[in-house]
C-alpha cells in the first residue's frame, strides 16, 4: 500500500521545542513507523514546489495523512481540489489534529469544523466507544496522554458514520476524538491528538491507531458506478 | 415561520409545457400552498438583482426552500457562501430535484452529488422507509406518481442521517429520495420528485411532505456553542 | 399528552436519605414537573398490582418515563413484553439513568447494556454535542451536576440513531449520556442522570432535558404498515 | 476461520423441488463455496441433537450463518441465547433471507422484522448504495435475480448502521436487502436473497457477497472492556 504524509512543517522550522522532539519533521516520525510496518511511504510538505505534491502521486496513493495548522490557507485551491477528487474515487484519508481546519477536511464535511481548545497541558484520556472497530485493535480500554492540547465539544462536524474515540480532558472538557465518514467510494478518519510541542506521534498506541487506520481506509476493487444518462433496464408503459 | 422558496425559473420561461403546468412558476405553486399552510413565504428568482436574495432576506428566513437546474453555474458564489453559512447558523434547508447538482447541496455534502437520470416517464413510487418520521406523517404506505423523470442508485452522497424515502422506478432502477442531514445548527431535506414537465408540485402527497418538511427544518432555539480559545473549569495539575 | 411515570420506588421505602430528597419518590417529583409543563401525568409503581400498569393504562399513553434499579427482575416478562409492542406501535420511552440495566431497554436494545459505575461523588458534566437537537432546546452548551455516580464507557448499546449528549466525569471518564433510537414506530430517548442519593431531577436543567424530551418522543400519526402477503401492484412476466 | 453455516434443512426433506436445486441442501451449497474459498467450514442444522449446536462449537466459530424459515419457533431459547452471547462477545452473524423473523435476530434487532412478502417470480435487482463497502467488493453497480420471492418495505428493523443493497422487484417494491450492524463487539449482516425454491445460492455474484461478509463479520482482537464497578483514574474532589 503506497501511503504519503503531507505536513505542513512550518512549527518544525521556527520552533527548536518541537525540532527537539520531531528532528526529521512531524511528517518523517510518521513515515517512520508506517515504514516500518511495511508499507511504501512518500513525503510531502507546504513549502516544496506545488506543496510537494503531483497528479502522478496523488493517483498512486493509497492513503494520504494530512497534517497542516499556521498555514491552511496558503495550501492552494487547486491541489485542494485534486485532493478532494482522489478521496471521492478512493483514496484514503487520514486528518490529523489542527487539520480540522484544513480546506480538504472543511470540503469534505461542509461544515466549520470549529471547536474548543486550550494549551495548558491538560492530560487526556482517549477512551474506546467502538470496541468491534478495526482501528481500536490492540489498544485496550483508552489511550492516556500526559500532556496534550486540550480540543473541546462543540465540534461542529456533520454526524459521524462511526464515532472510535471520545476524548476526555483535565481541564473539564469532551470531545468526539475519532471519527470516520464515507465520501464518495473514499474514506475518512479525523484522529485530534498530535500538537506538535508534544511528543504524541511517539506513543506507541497513537502509532497503533495510525497503523490500523491506514489498513482500514484503503478501499480496494471500490467499484466505479456510472452516472449520468441511463437507458431503461425494464420496458417503461407507455402513458397518456 | 418565515420561508423563503428560490426558483431558476428558466424552464417556465422557454418551455410553453413547463409554463402551462406551473403558470406563476414552480416557486409560484410551492408558494400557494404553503401559504395556505400558514406560513409567511417570499419567493426569489435567479434572475433577478442577487437573485433575489438579500441578507436581511436571509437573515429572517427560517426555512429556504431550493429548485434549480439549468444555471446551477450561474448562482454566484457569494451568495451560495451566505446560504451554507446560513444553514450552519441554523436555517433550515430543503433542496429539491434537481437541486441535487445545485453549489449549495454540494458544499454542504462534500460529495459530487452524481445520479443516474432518464426522462422517459417512467412511473415512481416513493416507499416510507421511516414511518416515525414527522416528515411522513399523513402518508400512508408510499407516493405514486404516474410520470417522473428517473433517478438511479449510485446516488454520491454521505451517508444521510435519516432515510426517509426509497423511490421505485418503472425502468428497473431505485434510489434514496428522501434524505436529512444535520450540517452545523442547521437540518437539511433532500427530497427528490419534482421534474418541470410533470406536475408533482400539484400532488397531494408530495405537498403533505413539503409542509411537513419545512415544519421539521425549523430549528428553535438553537444554542450557539462558543468556540475558539477556552479556559479550563477544572483545575489543571502542574506537569513535569 | 398522556405521560406515564413508571418508577421501581425501592429506594424511597429502604432510604431515608433518598426519600429526603424525593417525599413523593422519583416519580413524583417528575410528575410534579411535567404536571407544569401541561401534560396529563399518571404515576406507577413496581409494587403496585401488575406494576401500576393495565393494558388500558398503555393503550393511552403517549410516552412512558421508566427508572428501575434493585429489581429488575421482578418486573414480569408479561409487561416488558407489552411495553415493548406498544414502544413498536408508536409509544415514546424515556429511559433514566439505572434503567439502562431494565428488562425493556435491554430487549430494544438487543445488547447487554452494561457498563462502568462508581459511586464516589463526581461531578459531572453532560456536554451537548447536538446542539440543532429539538431535546437540548434551551440548555447552553453543558449540565453541570455537582455530584453523580459515574457511569463510564464501554456502555454496551448499539450506535445510538443520534448521540445528544456525551458526560465527563471527575474521575476521569467519559459517558454517551444522551442517545436517541427509532424501534419500530415509537422513538427511545436514554438519559443517563439520576442516581437516588442526589438531587438530580430537581436540577431545572435536567427538567428541562425530560420536558423537552417528552415532546420530542411523542409519535404522531405514524402510519401503521401492511405487513404480510401482499399483491403486485405491477404486473410480474412469466418466466420460464 | 471458522464458518459455521446453520440451516433449518426442512424444505430440503418435505419440497423435492428444493432438494432438486440444493441436493446436500442450502447449508451444503454454502459450505462448498466457502471452503473453496479457503474457509473452515461446518454445518449444523434443526433436527440434529441440539439444534447441531455445541458450546464448542460456538466458542470456536467466527462466524456464523443461519438460514431458517418454517420452524423458528423450534429452535430453543437456550440455543438463542448462547447465540446471543456469542455474537454479543465478537462472533459475526449472517442473516439470510427468511431468518428476518429468526429469534436470533429478532433478540438482537429488539423490533418485529415484519415486512411485506410474495411468492410470484419477481425479478429482484439488488442495487449497491455504499460502493466502498467491502462486502459489496467485485460486484458491480447491481445484482440481477431472474425470479425470486418479493419483500418490501415497511421492513421492520432498526436503522441500519450502514446500508448496502436496496433491491428492486418487478411487483412495485422496494426493501433494503443489505444492512449491517454492531452489537457488542460483534458485528450482523442481514442479505436478502435465498428463497428455497430459486436457485440463488448458486448465483456467483450472491456467492461473492456471502464470501465478502463473511470476511467482513470477522472481528479479530476486539478489546473486552472492563465493566461494572471502577476506582477512579483521577482524584475526586470532596464535596459539602
């Protein structure tokens, strides 16, 4: 499976915290560990020519995983576009964090994506509301992280098809935590922990969420319906 | 309840058949009954200056009401923006037919909105498949309209939240013709009879599910969440 | 509307912690609010003669209020049996807090129901996370309950039709607090607040949440489907 | 994986029709295509001591399928009840066809799965509403049975976590052919066709379905969530 990390790698540069904790970029911790589970992993951030990105790339992509927050509105409407077409035809994705706000994830949804959120250390605890899903495979009851950026309800998403995780916060806080959709013959998995000051993507369970969501977006033999104008299957009586 | 029912109205002014069916036009004949429901209706057309709509229009509008077809191109993008931001405040939305390719249905689904179609007048029915829903309420077992334009499965939209209707189609096909979603505060019904060459909007039946559709669209007393930086309820622990 | 509010009434006999609270029971005090609101309350009790209930007594009701705990099992078969054919027929049912574990939501359900608990003092938080939902009209963003037994994910339902509120307990769980299911004709609304050592249905928020859930379940007009054997409407060729 | 095909086996012994078009009877033209297909297949059927059933058995199957039709009401409650279990626990089950009215699936529906029915040589033509469905995998945009017995809507069933098929009929009716469900850490497949006296369990596109679901139902490593009472993870205030 061909799966490509898109980061927008701008916290990377200006901020040594979170360089200490992702030397190689946000987008090479991922590809790391996926890399290591087998699959072929590409990478792509904001700043390279056309955001790193390519029609080739994106029509042999399996599962994209999209990580962006400074800088959503500098990934250009075309590529948004692109990218939107390919999910609609397949193409998994993943959403990770402050990509909520991304213009991808907002034309997918179709709403604002909007919701709560502190930076105060809060612990939070991911617990399992979907224990028959694929993606919480191996986890056990929740996920606890030590420090996280806390993202609270309302979360203003259309109704999940699946709703894995809800998110609890020390500060007081819930949050729809893990949530799939369906859109066109592509899926979709928003997945909220990863602010980048914390060293979230080296847990071992988020790593095994990422894991496991990457196998179950990948829709293979996805049948392309046919639209548009259709002749009768069954003869249609004539009328008045 | 203020509804606000917006027409292209391009089909009444070209086609004679069209006009002989809906004299005062589709948005015309929604009018009359709805007003007769009791209901407060203003209509707006595509040509006309913002075609018709006005912020303050909007603003007062509990309920719109959307027929389109030919132009959806020509529907500025300014003003299907204040439409969708209207929704997620909470207005309510029912988009009609061919509407299903309309910019405004599109936004909020996220999807391509594709459909089969065949103008052979093919018989419909119209299966309850949700007989609690107040949208169906006053129904009984299905609609049947002797000539409708076809609409066929795969129809390219998320997974509605409620499945109202499920069409039956004379040429061999079916297809989910009732749908609601829930996009921010707002409640969304697609509802799919409705071809200009035919006169469903005359239909009892579908003039029961309209009325009771706009009743249903309207959302009281939504609570407008707070969203964006929030301080913690709960105490914080100091973290190392 | 005809209400009815079946309660187990155990706890306001052997405590007088709990009937210091409630000198009318639980079902008194909810009958006390729901009198105000303007519905035609009737009461029931588990030690009544056939648990309060007759077939009559069904037959009318619009929606039925259930809280049970130490006894479940004495409620006999009989009754869930016809509570459940009347919650298919049309009749709303709103299950509060230990009634998750009752006989009747156990057998809509069709899932075991089960679930973390606690009985320690935690505050807890009921945040809406469906704020267009007719049952959150009037709340604000969240309840906050001083002091409650915490119930905590897993809870063994199905996916709930529409997930309304989701808790936060102090000691670090989550809840889906609030969750809407169609069964048949009749709706199902499960409302997790309302352990008997606390105050809780004097709380104007949580009354607020039973009033307008009462209005929300109650069916009107849901037209009854033929079943059974059933003639083509159209014609059917002849095969070989 | 371990599949075990149950099946009532009376239309077998009584309709030499039906032995003719499954002469080791429709649990034998199962098994035969799913152990082509790799699977570890046993059969059980009604008449067999126990129902054919064991707690081992049980224990060791993945997934189970049930066909019945005549005798549900034969089939003991204890038997349901271990079922019941099982699938509660993460065994997947396949309902077919006439096993709507099965105890077993009505116990975990919690509805009457009524619906409508005719035995006339009705063309069905199951449509694929979720293309992305793996169950769906390899199918194209429909599935055409040349006769087969009608079933339409109303079909008395909760809202399906996610529909697949709708199907067709010749007659005028529509149903919802293909449902799945959660329930516990198990998942169900409810699939239309299979009326004994058509030859659709010969059909390789039907064929392809059930081997689809059937890799689909299996849920592998689903977490047992700890339930029932729980010290707190985080410290709980003292309240007055």
């Amino acid at each position: 499976m061909k799966v490509l990390v898109w980061n927008e790698n701008r916290h990377e540069k200006k901020n040594p915290e979170v360089s200490g904790i992702y030397p190689e970029g946000i987008h090479g911790a991922i590809k790391k560990f996926l890399t290591e589970a087998g699959h072929d992993v590409t990478t792509a951030t904001l700043d390279e020519v056309n955001h790193g990105l390519s029609d080739d790339l994106l029509n042999q992509t399996d599962v994209l995983i999209w990580w962006g927050h400074l800088a959503h509105d500098e990934v250009e409407d075309e590529w948004v576009e692109k990218i939107q077409q390919r999910v609609l035809e397949g193409m998994g994705l993943l959403v990770l964090h402050s990509g909520h706000f991304s213009k991808i994830f907002k034309s997918l949804m179709g709403t604002t994506c909007d919701l709560k959120w502190r930076e105060a250390d809060d612990r939070e605890r991911l617990w399992v509301v979907d224990p028959a899903h694929p993606i919480v495979s191996g986890l056990g009851s929740y996920i606890e992280l030590e420090k996280e950026e806390m993202y609270g309800e309302h979360f203003d998403i259309p109704t999940p098809d699946e709703l894995v995780f809800i998110s609890w916060f020390e500060g007081g806080e819930v949050f729809r935590s893990g949530a799939t959709y369906k859109r066109g013959r592509g899926k979709v998995f928003y997945f909220r922990p990863g602010h980048e000051t914390y060293p979230t993507y080296h847990n071992e369970k988020v790593q095994t969420v990422i894991k496991n969501a990457v196998n179950w977006l990948n829709v293979t033999d996805a049948h392309q319906p046919d639209y548009g104008n259709s002749k009768a299957i069954e003869s249609i009586s004539k009328k008045g």
